[in-house]
C-alpha cells in the first residue's frame, strides 16, 4: 500500500504555473494572464501567492524494481489562492480548488492560511469581493465570519454582475481568538504543514 500523502500549504511558485492556469480556467470566467501571476510571485511586494499541495511518494513493487525503477514523490496541485497587503488591509484577490477537489474542505483550509497570513503581517482587515450568484463561496466566507458590508454595481466585466463586499475584522480580540481555534483544528484535522502563513515569501527573503 503507497503512504499516506501528504498536504502542504506553501508560496506558489513560478514552476506551479501550469497545474495553477489549468485550475484557474476550469474555475473563472476571466482567468488571469500568466504575466499577472508571475509578477505576483516573483515582483510585487505586496502580494502573497499560496498553493495547497498534495504528495506522496510512490513506493516501487517488486517487479518495478527489477527493472530498476526506484520510489518517487508524486506532487499535485489542489488549489490556489491570493492576497495583497496593502495599507493594513489584506485583500483576498483569488482562491479556487480543482473542480474535481471540491467540497473536501480545501478550499477552507487555502482561507484559513491567507486569514492567518492577514494576522501576522498585522492587518486590521481582510476584505474580498464575490459575485452576488456565488452563494458556495459566500457559505465559505460565512463560515469565517466574514461579513457583507457593501455591493459593488456591475463589478464584474464579462457580465457586469454586482459583488458583494464582505470583511473580517480581525482587530477584534474575540473574532481572532475564535479563528485562531479554527484554524488549529483545521490544520490538526487534515495534519497539513504551513509553510505558508508564518513566512514571508521566497523572493522578499532573498532581499537585503
Ligand atoms: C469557493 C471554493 C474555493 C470553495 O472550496 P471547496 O474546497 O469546495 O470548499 P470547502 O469544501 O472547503 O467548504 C468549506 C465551506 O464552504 C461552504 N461550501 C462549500 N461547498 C458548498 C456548496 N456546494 N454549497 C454551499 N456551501 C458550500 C460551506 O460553508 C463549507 O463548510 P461546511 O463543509 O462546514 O458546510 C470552490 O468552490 C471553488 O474553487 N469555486 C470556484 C472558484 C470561486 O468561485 N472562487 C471564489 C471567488 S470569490
């Protein structure tokens, strides 16, 4: 029997791309452009660019090791997310799981890091926008606490659809405490490793 896999929360990087696009096309109507994602990983320094990964290594059978084929890791992309830090707000910008990984609580588990990323850059607020049709993804928000604090008319453009502005507060010490237990049994449930959300990303490392 192959090991069991392994989940990990991490920064997207450029070699992700093509398992990203392929999301992201079966996902939105207006996928973005590849140059927007490798500025977001590799340029802006406002922007936090997160993949949840599964593995697992491949354990050869006696005959694959005959013919001298060796164990290897097997790593595939579930989803993606977005956010932007900027002037103490972070802004979710995207977040989509494979249609094929849906409703396993992915798509919580890529909020959770991006919230938890919001708290410790020290943002007063997370904040999103969301198609008034996209009631999957207003459940999901919900369930976080976020809260629908405007309408935006005719946000979208393909088919000028109204968005729902919605934030957390995440200033306020009780709505904190309350995800950060979230967050822990989450994490815990699925035994996922962040190494997303107590990190800066790979490229602001590098910077002196
Ligand atoms: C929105 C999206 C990211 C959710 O990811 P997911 O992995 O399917 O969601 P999860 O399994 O983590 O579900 C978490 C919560 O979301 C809500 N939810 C998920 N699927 C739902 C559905 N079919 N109907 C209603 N609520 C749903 C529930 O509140 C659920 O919590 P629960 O299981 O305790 O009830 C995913 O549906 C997606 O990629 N959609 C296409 C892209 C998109 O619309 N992105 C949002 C742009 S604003």
């Amino acid at each position: 029997m192959s090991p069991k896999p392994n989940l990990l929360l991490r920064y997207m990087t450029v070699a992700d791309l093509p398992q990203v696009a392929e999301i992201d096309q079966l996902s939105f109507d207006i996928p973005w452009s590849e140059k927007s994602y490798r500025y977001e990983i590799n340029e802006s320094n406002q922007s936090f660019m997160v993949v949840l990964e599964w593995s697992r290594e491949r354990v050869a059978t006696r005959w694959q090791r005959w013919l001298n084929i060796h164990p290897y890791v097997e790593h595939r992309i579930i989803g993606y997310g977005g956010m932007w830090f900027i002037a103490g707000e972070a802004h979710v910008s995207t977040i989509a799981v494979h249609p094929k990984g849906r409703g396993f609580g992915w798509g919580e588990v890529l909020l959770a890091g991006m919230v938890r990323r919001g708290l410790v850059l020290g943002a007063d607020e997370v904040a999103l926008e969301v198609r008034v049709s996209n009631r999957r993804a207003q459940k999901l928000y919900e369930k976080y606490e976020f809260k629908r604090v405007d309408v935006k008319s005719r946000y979208y453009r393909n088919n000028n659809e109204d968005a729902y502005d919605m934030r957390l507060d995440i200033q306020d010490s009780s709505t904190c405490l309350r995800f950060e237990e979230r967050y822990e049994a989450l994490f815990k449930r699925h035994q996922l490793i962040d190494d997303f959300s107590p990190y800066a990303p790979p490229h602001a490392r590098l910077k002196p």
